[in-house]
C-alpha cells in the first residue's frame, strides 16, 4: 500500500484564524491566533477509509474544510492526485469538485426548502455540467443506491415533507450522484435518532463497496467511527496524536489522549468500568502557545521533556499505528 | 416509599390541527436515592414528561388527567396549589436540556446564583454568595469563577454551574433533561460521574432524561423507555437491557454502536420513523414497525408486570424467549441485507 500513490496527501498543513478579541488588542496590534489546525500531515491512500476523532474545537471541521478548498492554509500544502488543491487554475477547480464532494451535518440546514428533492439532486449535475441526457439515469442510480425507495414518490416532495433519515440519505444521494472519487463526511449522522442512525451508517457502507470511492469520516463519536473506518487518526487541539488502524486504536490506544478518550466512551452494558479518568481539566485555550507536547498539562504522566520538546508523530509498532508521544 | 409516583398522565399539545398526545397514560414511580432513567428518540415524549412534574410546560400544553404525588400530595391539583409551590426547585428542581444555553449572557454567573437563592430560597445576599461557593465547589469549578460571565465558562463548565443551580436548595429529586448530550465523551463522563457523587452524598433521587442507553448503562438503576408518548418497557436496568421484553428495546439495542463489539456486527436499523402523535395509531404505537405485530396488536396492550423489576407493554411478552433470538438476526428487522 505505501508504495503506490496516495490519493490525498497534507504536508505540514496549518491553518491559524486571527481574532481580535477587544479593541485594546486591536490597536495595540496583538493578534491573537486561534490554531485550528498545526503542522498536520498524513497521506491517504485510494479506497481507504478514515476516520477523523477528536472533541469539539479540535480543528477537525477546519481539517475537512481545508480537504475540501473551501479554506486556504496558513501554511503547507495539499495535494489530491499529486496537484496542490491551492494551484488550481481555471477550470481545473471544477474538476476537482467533480471528484471531492462533502456530506453535511445537519440535514436539516443542508437542503434549500424551496427546492423540490430532484432539484436539489440535479443541482451537481448541472453546475458541473454533466450532460442533460445523462441526468434521469444517475439520478435513478444514486436513489437506488441510497435506498431512498420509490423514486417518483420522492422527486416531487420538498425536504419539509420528509423525515430526518430521509433527508440525510438525499443529502447523501447529492453527495454521490456525480459518482465522486473523495468523500468528506462531517458528522452526518450526529442530528439522527439512533434507530435511523443504522440505516444511514449502512447505505454508506454500501455505497462505498459500490462506487468505491474514498472517504475522510469526521466524528467525535469513537463507537461511529469504529463501525465505519478501518483506519483512525486522533486530533488533539489541531495537531494528530494518534494515527492507525480503527482496531488497533480502540484496543490498544498508545496516546494517552486517546487511553483517555477510550476509556470515557460509555458503552451500551451494565457492568462497566466506573474507573476515573486518567485525565483532568479541559481543553485549553486554543490561541496558546506551545513548546512542547499540547497534552502535556493534562496528561498523566507527562515528564520535564513534554513541556520543552514537540513530540513527533512516529510508527510505534509493526501495524503501522502512529502517536505522537514521547513516552510510547 | 415512593418519592414521587405518577399515576396514568396524559399531557397533550393544542395546536392548529388538534391535539398531539404527547405523553399518554405514563405511570411511574420513583424511590429515595434512586437514579432512573428515561430513554427513547426524539419526539417521544421524554421531555414533555419531564417538565410536567416540575410544571414547566411550554403554554400550549395541557396536562389533561392523571396525578403526580410528591410525598402524596398531588401536586396537579389546583387545592394543594401553595404546596406544589413550594415543592418546585426546593424539593423538585430542574436541569432544562442544553442547560448551557439556559443562563443569561448579561449577567455574572454570582448573580444568577443569588437569584435562586434569594428569591426562591429566602437567603440574604451574604448568605447567598457563601452558599454559591459552596456549591460550586461541591460541583468543582473555582468559586472565584462566580465574579465570571456565561461565555467565559467552556460547556462542560455552564453543565457544572447548572447543576449548581439545581441543587440549590436542596432538593430531594433532581430532573436532568439530557445534561450529557451536547458534551464531548471526556467532559460527559466527567459530569456523569459528578451526578453519581451528588446523588451518594447528597442522597439525591435522579430522573435522567437521554436519548442514549450507554448513559443510562453507565448511570443509572432503573430505566423507562418510551415510544411514542408510552412507556413500553419499565426496569431495572440489568434487566431491560440484558434481557428486554419489548421488540422495540431490542431493535435500539442493534441499532447502538457499541465499541466492545467486533468489526463485523451490524448495526440494524428500525424501519420506518414514529408516529405522528396528532393521529396516534390505535393499539400498539409501535406495531408498524414492528417485525413481530400480529392481530393482536391493533388492541392496546396492556402492561405486564412480570415482577417488581420489569414491566412491559407488548401482547407477545410471553413468546420473549423466541423473539429475541429472532431479533437478534439482521434479516428480521431489514429485508434486503
């Protein structure tokens, strides 16, 4: 696998948001940076997978956008099939939304309520401009394809007159209907109830078996993940702790971030561990600066070297599992 | 004893097209120092419960029969009015759902606290900020961060001064309103733990309102789900999650990413959405879509007791052998796997 080419790779992708928080620092000049996103690299590779884990503010929504071009970085590159996404001239832009598409969080907020449901599906088709007699038999594939059931019933109604779980799968059919190479996924079933939750998860899974496509899964939500990904990366405060496959990391998490993330997940069974929690406090201030290891203060056994030398991400064993930690 | 009991309510919303029968014949009792949970999915009632017994319903709601005894006194009805009074926040209080949001972003957190305390509770402004931190350092933030606004706390933190808010005045029950679901999984167990502390050293009773068993798994002794405005299946928690009655606690079981589990496991969905509460079906509420609905269950069910632990509403309670075994199966619940 790490021979061939990755389809997407980061290369010490940073992206800092400047805030001014007050007027005194506006005219002193300070600028305070918010880094959502600090010197992340990975590659992916074609058919992969990935989940990306982390608690909220900890720049895996920026991460996504920043895959997607909706957002320049700071600092560093990305590259999809071997181009940097930030070069793109003229019409090679349109060509890479034909190949990388993005499914919403909240299907509620993602559909236009003025527009009928085929519309909405037909509105890719038409700004990437696929030909108009090609449009009536993708459509009927993807519907098919999301198990969004009996096609004329549904073209003609607006997302008002549909349930939660119907309105992700169209929002899910508009993300596949071009038949895209790259998928980014931003929490799309965080707004559903569990009982629809599955059916969503499922026509997933089954959509990428088909069209084969790439994905990037972001989610806070460990147990997601791991029913979907096959390979994980952890974000802690913008950077990556831990990279590696989904098995491995819930099993056998080498982060103390991600030992800590684990263990906090309840699960569905009486008899649980009731152990406190190796860590303490919250997620500090994201405009701090730092020497070291960002865990550092929270972690359990953090030594004089975490405070003074960025631990960097490195394999740690034969299955290919990355943290960024200098005590694994 | 039972703390509180609630006998065969009926609450309902009164809108353009009717009435939407939010919560329909939902009996339950809950004991001292117990924890109970109530779980179900959006729209099932779960709230409207909740804020009928601290009476905080939103206008448009009736509560239209039914008791809710706190210490037997019916606090529903309109002779003990002075009585219930006094019961809300002192003894029953409130945790609304996203409680982060509930606090006022223009006044001092100090402030908000002593408008508990002075206004419902009679302290005078001394006393007041000397009981503010108290609790908050009972519930683990500095009290120096009383002086704080609202948006300069993160939100596990509004989570902490909400339950500060809560305990108060000392109230024998608390009513939590889904106090864990905009938190990320750390902070969650951080204030689920904070729960379980309070309830052993203030020998507080807990009704806990989620959508999400692993929460009540963790938490809880005792859980309710309802469906539709029902409870269909009432117990303690070993009980209902281990071996449930209902097919409709089974099929949320499968459809519950579970992290122990194994790659391979698939999360089964149930087909269909609930229903619209303004036309509810007659019978069972859940037989559309249910995979094991026979003629039977266009009656209502009625509720089994199978012991003082468990209780369900479903007319095959006595094949629940054979039909978890069934459940358990994909093909079941989805045609084409």
């Amino acid at each position: 696998m790490s021979n061939s080419k990755p389809i997407l790779e980061l290369q010490n992708v940073s992206k800092f948001y400047d805030i001014s928080r007050n007027i005194k620092e506006l005219f002193a000049g300070i600028k305070p940076l918010v880094k959502a996103v600090e010197n992340v690299s990975f590659k992916i590779f074609s058919g992969e997978t990935v989940g990306i884990l982390g608690e909220s503010g900890c720049g895996k929504t920026t991460l996504g956008k920043l895959i997607l071009n909706l957002l320049e970085p700071s600092k560093g590159n990305i590259y999809f099939l071997s181009k940097d996404i930030n070069n793109y001239e003229g019409k090679q832009i349109k060509e890479f939304k034909k190949n990388v598409q993005l499914i919403f969080q909240n299907p509620y907020d993602a559909l236009n309520p003025r527009f009928t449901i085929k519309n909405i599906l037909l509105e890719p088709l038409r700004s990437l401009d696929f030909p108009a007699d090609q449009h009536n038999s993708l459509l009927a594939n993807v519907m098919n394809l999301v198990k969004l059931g009996n096609v004329s019933e549904y073209l003609g109604k607006y997302p008002h007159e549909l349930s939660g779980g119907q309105l992700q799968r169209v929002v899910l059919a508009r993300a596949l209907i071009i038949n895209p190479l790259f998928v980014v996924a931003d929490e799309p079933v965080s707004m559903l109830d569990v009982s629809v939750r599955a059916g969503i998860l499922n026509a997933f899974n089954e959509a990428k078996k088909k069209i084969n496509f790439t994905a990037i899964y972001i989610s806070h939500d460990l147990a997601l993940v791991k029913y979907v990904c096959e390979r994980t990366i952890v974000m802690y405060l913008g950077s990556i702790v831990e990279d590696g496959p989904t098995d491995e990391v819930v099993k056998n998490p080498l982060h103390p971030y991600t030992k800590a993330l684990v263990s906090a997940v309840p699960v569905p069974h009486v008899n649980q561990s009731h152990e406190p929690l190796p860590i303490k406090g919250n997620i500090p201030d994201a405009t701090a600066e730092y020497s070291g290891c960002k865990f550092a203060e929270r972690c359990p056994m953090s030594k004089e070297i975490c405070f003074n030398t960025i631990p960097l991400l490195e394999n740690k064993n034969e299955k290919n599992q990355k943290a960024a930690c200098h005590f694994v | 004893m039972n703390l509180l009991s609630i006998n065969n309510l009926n609450v309902h919303y009164f809108g353009s097209q009717g009435a939407t029968k939010a919560v329909e014949d939902v009996s339950l009792s809950l004991k001292e120092g117990e924890l109970l949970g109530i779980v179900g999915e959006s729209g099932c009632g779960k709230t409207t419960l909740a804020r009928s017994i601290t009476g905080v319903i939103a206008p448009t709601a009736k509560i239209i029969s039914g008791e809710i005894l706190y210490k037997d006194i019916n606090i529903l009805d309109p002779k003990n009015k002075t009585k219930a009074q006094n019961v809300k926040w002192k003894e029953i209080s409130f945790i609304p759902q996203s409680a982060m949001n509930s606090l006022d972003p223009v006044y001092k957190i100090r402030d908000q606290m002593r408008e508990v305390l002075m206004i419902r509770g009679g302290f005078n402004q001394k006393k007041a900020d000397e009981k503010s931190s108290y609790l908050f350092d009972l519930v683990g933030i500095d009290d120096k961060r009383l002086r704080d606004y609202p948006h300069q706390f993160s939100g596990g933190m509004k989570q902490r001064v909400a339950i500060a808010m809560a305990i108060a005045l000392d109230p024998k029950i608390v009513i939590a309103d889904e106090p864990v679901t905009a938190l990320d999984v750390i902070v969650q167990r951080q204030i689920l733990d904070l729960f379980d502390k309070l309830k052993k050293s203030l020998n507080l009773s807990i009704i806990l309102v989620t959508h999400d068993i692993s929460v009540i798994a963790y938490t809880c002794q005792k859980v309710a789900v309802m469906y539709a405005g029902e409870i269909i299946e009432m117990g303690k928690v070993q009980s209902v999650l281990e071996r449930p009655l209902h097919p409709y606690t089974m099929g949320l079981n499968n459809a519950f990413p579970d992290l122990l589990s194994k790659k391979s496991d698939f999360l089964v969905p149930i087909e269909g959405s609930p229903p619209n509460l303004l036309n509810p079906p007659t019978g069972c509420r859940f037989k559309m879509r249910c995979p094991f609905s026979q003629v039977q269950c266009n009656n209502k069910p009625e509720k089994f007791k199978l012991s003082d632990q468990h209780q369900v509403s479903c007319w095959r309670e006595n094949e629940s052998e054979q039909i978890r075994i069934k459940a358990s199966q994909a093909s079941t619940w989805v045609n084409n796997v």
